[in-house]
C-alpha cells in the first residue's frame, strides 16, 4: 500500500449509522493538534482491518509501504529527525503490536516493545514523510 506524502492524520474508527447517515468520530486530538479544522472538507480512505494487510493503523511500516521522504516545496517536513531523542507517550497500538506515539501535528512514531499509557525516551532511528520509527533508550520517564 502507498501512503500518500499529503496524509494529515492517521487514526482508527468505527463507522456508524446515525439518522440514516453514516458517521466517523474524528480523535479530538486530531483537532487539538492543528491537523485538521472544523467545518473544512477533507478526502477520507479507508484501510480494511484485515491482518493480511499488513499494519496500516501504523503508517504500513511491515505492510510494504514506499513513502519516500518529503521535499521542502512538497509542504511540512517531519517533526522529528534521525538521531533526535523525544520523550513521548504511547497513545495506541499497530496491529503488529508497536506502540504508537504522536507529535507535532499528529505525526505518528512507532516505537517497538512499549504499552499504551508508557511515557518513555526514545531515539528516532528513522523517519518518512508520515511517520517515523524510534527506539526505547529510557523507560518509564
């Protein structure tokens, strides 16, 4: 699966019916983030939650994914680089079983062997245009 470079925001939500509509819940931290505004219209896709695509609730890191690094007229570069050490907190996770952080405008990193709730300092080891990959240096900070 290709992620496209212009990918605001990554979450998962159950698709409900509501007065003969269909309805998504949008995270409020997908809001509080500045990743997207109300009342805007914004294109939506929706990813099967099917093991056999790989793991698309984060970022297709195992999936197969080729989501080349952004260029600097191609809008927002990454919050984070290769190197950066960070502090966060794991928010979700993959279906592989990764933790899932958030950063600056909801920027996804995939941090390997934590649980939901864990604040740990991480190294980022690698970064793409919508997502990156860290590695656990401190635990429970």
């Amino acid at each position: 699966m290709e992620i496209s470079e212009k990918l605001l925001c990554l979450f998962s939500a159950d698709v409900r019916e509501e007065d003969g509509e269909y309805v998504i819940d949008v995270p409020r931290r997908e809001i509080e983030t500045g990743s997207l505004e109300p009342g805007e219209t914004y294109r939506v896709a929706l990813v099967s939650r099917s093991e056999s695509d790989g793991d698309a609730a984060a970022g297709g890191r195992d999936g197969g994914a080729d989501v080349s690094a952004s260029r600097a007229d191609d809008g927002p570069q990454p919050p984070v680089e290769p190197g950066e050490m960070r502090y966060v907190e794991i928010e979700d996770l993959g279906k592989q079983g990764d933790g899932i952080a958030r950063v600056e405008r909801g920027y996804v990193i995939i941090v390997p062997d934590t649980e939901v709730g864990e604040r740990v300092k991480i190294e980022v080891t690698e970064v793409k245009s919508n997502f990156a990959v860290g590695e656990v240096v401190e635990e429970s900070v």
